[in-house]
C-alpha cells in the first residue's frame, strides 16, 4: 500500500511540474503582438539563460536569448500592422517594458540573411524540446521495444 502510494505521489508530482512549465509564470518576459485595438495576437519568449539554439540579443538596453523564428516574427507582425513590445508578466497583467523590438534586432544582427517570410517557413530547431514525461518513458524503451514477438523477459 505505501508503494502505491509512493508511486502515484512521484507520477503526480512530475505530471504537475511538466504542465506547470508550460504556463507563463511571474517575472517571464515575452515578446507581445497586439492589434490596433490593443487585443493579443501573439507572443514568443524571451529566455534570460542560454540554450540551445538561442541568439543572445539586447532589447531597450536588457540582454535576452531569443531564437531566430522569434526575431524573424517581430518584423511579419509589425508588417502586418500590429503592435510589437516586449512585455512582462509581474502577477497582475501584463507591463511593457520595451517598444519595438522589430527596430532593435533584426535577422541580419543574429547572422541570419534570409528574409523572415523565409525564415519563419524552415523548421525551428530550437524549439523541438522534449517534454519531461517523454524524456522519462524514453529511458524505459528498448531497442526491441517495437517487436510484439519479445517478451518483457526477453529484453
């Protein structure tokens, strides 16, 4: 009994952690689109630590880490006629802390000299994370696992 309990404690609390990334939580940054009435249309975020595919970039005088297809959608959206900023989430709405981020980096500052039309049509490398559920269940695959003949004895 107190294995089972054990284990639906660990399975809950992964499964809360892994959603709970995916939710905007206080004190993140995001690059905003918003129409001319003010209304949402979009976001990308800003990372304030490095990973993988990342382009470290300086917004009204603040360094953040953005990935290509985020810049390149700066510039589609203020095409478009929408507003860009870079807002933050402080636990009460939404601040703007930065106006036209389109104007202070472009593709051609993180290397990149395709135009955004283009750029937003290749895949992004740097989002193609991997949840943690998945990483986990993958450490549990076998080579064998796709074969129905093999039995769990057998691997």
């Amino acid at each position: 009994m107190k294995i089972t309990s054990a284990t639906i404690f660990v399975i809950l609390s992964v499964g809360s952690t892994v959603f709970a990334d995916n939710f905007i939580q206080l004190g993140d940054f995001y690059l905003i689109s918003r129409d001319r009435y003010g209304y949402f249309v979009g976001s990308h975020k800003l990372f304030r630590n490095n990973y993988r595919g990342l382009n470290k970039v300086s917004y009204c005088n603040r360094d953040y880490f953005v990935r290509s297809h985020s810049v390149a959608w700066t510039e589609v959206e203020s095409r478009r006629g929408n507003v860009v900023r870079i807002e933050y989430n402080f636990g009460r709405g939404w601040r703007p802390i930065c106006e036209g981020p389109q104007d202070q980096v472009t593709l051609t500052d993180i290397g990149i000299d395709m135009s955004a039309d283009d750029v937003l049509e290749t895949a992004d490398e740097s989002a193609a994370g991997q949840s943690r559920l998945s990483s986990i269940g993958a450490m549990f695959q076998t080579e064998n696992s796709g074969n129905t003949d093999s039995g769990f004895h057998k691997r």
